[in-house]
C-alpha cells in the first residue's frame, strides 16, 4: 500500500486528502481510497477504458469534487 497526498482546488478552496492505494490490487478491496481527516469519503477502482469509477462514496461528495478527485488520480491507474 502507498499513501501520498493530493489537493484539489474547487472554486475559492483548495481541499487536502491522503489517498491509500492498493498496488496489488485484487477485486476485493479498492485500489484507491480517499480520506479526509482520517475518515474514507470515497474510494475508486479502474474501469475496463482506463478511467476510475467510484467503487464507494460514503462521503456524500459531490459528482463534482468526485470528479477533481478521480481527475488527479487518473495518472496513478
């Protein structure tokens, strides 16, 4: 597992998450998941075309912020 953090801007306010991600990746467990405050807000797992889908999202986040989120993450697939 890798954690790194990532900062997304929306609108005025710039946000900051730690992502854990699951190198070995198994189908079990999400390769990525996003916290804020040590608390998991929503986590992805690649789609077949290379892009992230949400796996989960107990956050409640905005398609928006899901989107910026996945958006900075994509590089990491």
């Amino acid at each position: 597992m890798e954690r790194f953090d990532i900062r997304i801007k929306k609108g005025k306010e710039e946000l900051e998450f730690e992502v854990k991600e699951y190198l070995h990746h198994d189908g079990e467990k999400c390769k990525f998941e996003v916290f804020k405050d040590h608390e998991l807000v929503v986590s992805f797992n690649p789609d077949p075309h290379e892009n992230l889908s949400v796996c989960q999202n107990p956050g409640n986040l905005d398609k928006q912020l899901v989107h910026l989120i996945a958006d900075k993450l994509e590089p990491y697939v």
